[in-house]
C-alpha cells in the first residue's frame, strides 16, 4: 500500500486517534463529503472505515453516516477502490 496521510483528529471523549486518510469522496449532487481511512495500513488485509465530513467556520468534524443512501454510496465507492 502506498504512504498515507496521516491526520490527527480529538475524539468526543478527549482523547486523539491517528488517522491514515486513504481519499475523500464528495457525493455527487450534493454537498455531503465522506472521509475513508485506514487506523493501521501495515497489515495484508486492512479495514476500510468511513465517516462523514463536515466543516463549520473552517473546523472540520468527522460525523457516524446515517443516512441509509449515503452507507450505500460509500460502500460502493470502497469496493470500487479495492478492485
């Protein structure tokens, strides 16, 4: 796997976990943006995670999807990375 970004990003308990962004998606006709990672890329098989992407007065939070329509995109778009 090729070098990731790494970001640092505070949980809601406080605490600070290192994400290794593997590419933001933008939902096409709308203005939702998801971000994928990885927590550890070293391994053979790693897991995909998503959250979505939102920015308040320059900030950015990483929000659960909830939205039925939003998982099915963003599952799609992570299959069509790993072919």
């Amino acid at each position: 796997m090729q070098e990731l970004k790494t970001i640092n990003v505070t949980l809601e308990d406080g605490n600070v976990a290192e994400l290794k962004v593997v590419t933001i998606i933008k939902k096409p006709n709308s203005d939702k943006k998801f971000l994928l990672y990885v927590l550890d890329d070293s391994a053979e098989n790693v897991d995909i995670y998503s959250s979505e992407l939102k920015e308040t007065n320059g900030n950015y939070t990483l929000e659960s999807i909830s939205e039925e329509d939003d998982w099915k995109f963003v599952q799609n778009t992570i299959k069509e990375l790993s072919d």
